[in-house]
C-alpha cells in the first residue's frame, strides 16, 4: 500500500504524457541517473583536459564546464532521481580531476611523493568551486523536490 495515491484527473503515463516523476526542472522528460552522472562527468573531465593542456593546470575552463555540467545534471535529471546528481558534485571532481590529471601526465615530480602531491594539489586549489558548485546544486535539487510537489499537489486540488 502506498502512502499517496494518483488523482483521477491526471494524464495517465500510458496515454503518452510522462508521469510527474519523470519530469526535468523544465517539464520535459527528464533523463535518467547514469545519464545524469556522464552530463555532470564529461564536461568536467574535457574542462580539465582542455586546461591542463592549454595552462597546465586546471583553470577557468575547468571551473566552468564543472560548474555547468553539475548544474545541468540535477535539472535535466528525473525528479524521482534528483538526489543523485545533488550530492554528485564532489564525487565527480574526486573522481574525474585525478584520473585526467594521470592521463594528461602533469602530475607533479619523478618520485612517488611528487605524483602524489601533483594529483592532490588540483583537488586541494579547486575546493572553493566545488563548495560553491555543491550548494547551487543542493538548492536547486531542494526546489524541485519541495516546490514542485507542492505545485503539483496545489494543482490538483484546484481540479
């Protein structure tokens, strides 16, 4: 037994409307969660290659493409599926920044010590965008779970 039940005025998903929880922020069918991951992974992944390639470093590009990626994620996401890419943003840049930072090969001196300080050193100057990146995504993620459901609720006890 479910604690709500489907009001009989609402388009039935086998009609061909999407059930309000496979919505995006935008009303339109909203993608699923691994597609959510690779919309917040890929740019940030090219960002930092692009940046390590071009400055050395990461930079502006990376913070951009990170940022937008992550944003992009939790409002195109399905509103069932929206606390994923919530708290995704830390995890990508944990994951994607020292993977790219390996492979594009600028990490740091020839010892052990110096590679690992070379991978570390990008994560540890990056923390303010992904802080800032985190709380955007959190509040928009909380937005769609809260307001559009009271929308929803509100609309269809007008009906």
């Amino acid at each position: 037994m479910t604690a709500t039940r489907e009001k009989e005025r609402a388009p039935h998903p086998d009609s061909g409307a999407p059930h309000w929880s496979e919505h995006s922020a935008f009303g339109t069918r909203g993608v699923p969660l691994w597609a959510a991951v690779l919309i917040a992974g890929v740019p940030t992944a090219v960002g930092t290659l692009l940046d390590l390639l071009i400055w050395s470093k990461p930079d502006l590009l990376f913070k951009s493409c990170f940022f937008v990626g992550a944003v992009l994620a939790v409002t195109l996401v399905q509103r069932r599926n929206v606390f994923g890419p919530m708290v995704q943003a830390p995890l990508v840049l944990a994951v994607v920044m020292p993977v790219i930072v390996l492979i594009a090969g600028t990490g740091g001196g020839s010892g052990l010590t110096g590679k690992i300080l070379g991978i570390v050193n990008p994560l540890i100057s990056s923390f303010p965008i992904m802080a800032a990146t985190a709380g955007v995504t959190l509040g928009i993620g909380l937005v769609r779970i809260f307001v559009t459901q009271r929308a929803s609720d509100q609309e269809d006890e007008a009906m």
